[in-house]
C-alpha cells in the first residue's frame, strides 16, 4: 500500500461533459469551471460552493435559431421559454 504522500495525481483533468466536471466536483476532486444554469439549484441549496467570483465575467450572447413561419410551433415556444426561465436568468 502506498503512502498518501507517495501519490502522483494528475493537476489537470480535461473532459467535455458537465454532468461529469459537477460528478468530480460533487466528490471534492476539484475545483470545476461550470455555467451557473447548470449549478444553480446545488449552490442555492449549498451542496457546491462558488469561489473566485470577482474574476467571472458575464459574457457572450445566446441564439435559438428556427426555421421561419407564420405560426411558432409548440414545441419551440416550449424550449425558448424554458431557456428564457431557468438557463438565461442572471
């Protein structure tokens, strides 16, 4: 069995899903770069904690693109008011 200070655990993980950097973070492995609608119930609730906020800028512009038509379908209006509700928020 090693010794804890004989470990060797990579500085860095890379990966491209976030259910998988809140997965890592969840377990302690880490501080994770994660959008706020994707973390915003588990820092409400104090399950994640946010750190180094005054470096977090709030950029960038959001597009819902669809096809053009005289009446929007159900389907779309559904999804560009959820994304207005719980992801766009501030």
């Amino acid at each position: 069995m090693r010794d804890a200070d004989n470990l060797n655990l990579p500085v860095t993980m890379v990966c491209n899903n976030i259910e998988t950097r809140i997965c890592f973070a969840l377990r302690a492995s880490g501080i994770a770069s994660l959008p706020d609608f994707a973390v915003r119930d588990l820092v409400a609730n104090g399950t994640l904690l946010p750190i180094l906020n005054e470096f977090i800028e709030w950029q960038g512009t959001f597009h819902i693109l669809w096809p053009a038509s005289k009446h929007v379908s159900p389907k779309i209006r559904a999804l560009v008011d959820f994304f207005t509700q719980r992801v766009l928020k501030p």
